[in-house]
C-alpha cells in the first residue's frame, strides 16, 4: 500500500552544481488519495502522488542553498481494458512506477479514472476460470499431490482472477469520453497544484499501460480533452505507451471481432461508425497529413509537442 510505500528510505542527495542532476535512489513521499474532481468524493476520481524529497543545494561556498528547481512531472494511467482496475491495481504493481520515478528525483501521480461495465461474457469467462482452479485444486487434494499445488497458488490465482473479471458493481460506469475527461481533470488538477508537489507545471509527461496508454495517447493527440478540463495541452512534452491500446483493429479477423464484443462496444458505444475517432492511431494519421500539408507550403498547422513519440508508440 502507498503508506508503506512512503517509508521507504534512499540515499540523501549529494550537493551539486547541475540542480536536474540527481542520484538514482532519493527518498520520497507518498501521499495517498487526493481527489483531483469535487464530485461528491466517488473514489475512481482520486489519485496517489509520489514526491521525491531533494535537498536544497548551492553553488558556491559560502552561499546560502537555495530551494531545488521545479522537476518534470510524470502523470501515469492504469491498464485494465477501460473495465477493472485501478491505481492499485495488482496490490501495487503501478504505485511502483510512482515509487521507481519518485526515486529519480520526478514528482509523479498514479490516477484511477471511472469504467466501463464488463460485458457478461467476460464475467461468465472470469468464473469458469474461478471454477477451473477450485476443480484443480480438488483434483489435486484428491490425488494426493497437494505438495506439487501449494495452498497460496489457488488462492492468489482466485484473486487474480476475482479482481480481473467480477463486474464492478457499485462504481460508476461511463461510457467513452467519461474516462478520457477524468484522465483529462487530473491533468488539470496537477497543473494547478503542481508547486505543492515541486512540479514543474509547464512539463509534463503522460504514460499509461493498455488502456491507459490509449488515454495518455488521446489526451496528447485529441488536446480539446485537456483544453475542456482547464488544463494547458502545451505542457505536455512526451507521452509514453506501454502495450497501448491504440487501434480497434488487429490483423486477424477473429480477434478483431473478439475485442470489439469484449472491449470496445462496452466501453466506446455500439456504433462503429464512431469507433475510429475515439483511438490515437486515427488522430495520429490526421496530424500526419497536417504537417504533410504544412511543408509541403500548405496551412496544415503544426503538431501537438508530443505528437511525435505518440505517433511512433503502435497500433
């Protein structure tokens, strides 16, 4: 959990006179649960920000230290196919990319967003898979082989699969834009309490692992997302998929249509007329075409600042 996390210790910061330069285990803070929306405290509008503690430096002998610049802010999106999952997800597995960047001396924020219902084939999947171990484990016992199955495999693969594919009931689900506009308020947020976090509000990286590499994606390339939240597009100088998910189509056939009933129609709509708009890949061939245009000595305008790593992230 992020309490624990926060306790962890690193080395302490050595003097030095390039203020960007710092040593690959700094301590850091934790601070758990901000609501970055006021909505009446729904808990997917909450995020958990990892701040490293930098001590003051100077540059000269003599001269009182002075406080450390503002650092690059990194904003990080769980995975979870716009249906499961949260910044918590995997008992922690993403507040370790808060911890590792945090260590490095980047303030970052791990963001849980609202989500999609799970369709009922996922979830009849999800506990054929539950039934699968228990008869397993069973089997095992019976046979006699129970030192081959130890007790905490089924029961951690129970979990697993208990928090993949149960629907989730009682949050609030949306529908395409209602995650991209979360993700979007939380930038917002960031921006304007970025010195609370000794951030650098002008620079900001976004990432995302799955679908919250689609989100990171969409932010960068669709801006009116941010620009409808309050937040500054031109602050965002990068942004890096991880598995993103950024087309609705792949080369097989079969899958396609397995990911569209699974995914894309409880989370984007049942209208594939509107499917290609909601998915980077789409937006990157638009800001492509763009600045064809623009040096070809056409009026195309100029790409977003992180169109670039983007566009080359797959799909």
């Amino acid at each position: 959990p992020p309490s624990s996390l926060s306790a962890r210790r690193g080395a302490a910061m050595a003097s030095t006179a390039d203020p960007l330069l710092v040593p690959e285990h700094l301590p850091y803070t934790c601070e758990p649960d901000i609501c970055y929306k006021e909505d009446g405290g729904r808990k997917k509008h909450h995020l958990d920000m990892f701040v490293p503690v930098i001590a003051a430096t100077s540059t000269s002998a003599g001269e009182a230290p002075s406080a450390p610049p503002p650092r690059p802010l990194m904003v990080f999106f769980h995975g979870g196919g716009w249906q499961r999952g949260d910044r918590r997800f995997f008992h922690g597995l993403y507040g370790n990319i808060g911890a590792s960047f945090a260590a490095r001396g980047y303030p970052t924020a791990v963001v849980s967003y609202r989500l999609s219902r799970s369709p009922l084939l996922a979830v009849f999947l999800g506990y054929g898979a539950l039934a699968a171990i228990i008869a397993g484990l069973v089997v095992a016992i019976g046979a006699g082989d129970v030192e081959f199955l130890p007790v905490w495999l089924p029961l951690w693969a129970t979990g697993v699969v208990i928090r993949l594919c149960v629907l989730p009931w009682g949050q609030d689900q949306v529908q395409h834009p209602g995650h991209v506009a979360d993700c979007a308020a939380a930038v917002a947020f960031l921006q304007r309490n970025a010195a609370r976090f000794g951030a650098d509000p002008a620079r900001i990286v976004l990432s995302g692992h799955s679908a919250g590499g689609h989100l990171a994606t969409m932010l960068v390339l669709e801006p009116s997302h941010l620009r409808a939240a309050g937040a500054d597009p031109a602050a965002i100088k990068a942004v890096v998929g991880l598995s993103g998910v950024y087309s609705h189509r792949f080369p097989s056939a079969v899958v396609t249509r397995g990911f569209r009933a699974l995914y894309v129609r409880p989370a984007f709509g049942d209208d594939p007329g509107l499917w290609e708009e909601m998915f980077p890949i789409a937006h990157a061939h638009k800001w492509a075409r763009k600045d064809g245009a623009a040096g070809a000595g056409g009026d195309g305008g100029g790409a977003p600042a992180a169109t670039a790593a983007a566009a080359g992230g797959g799909g």
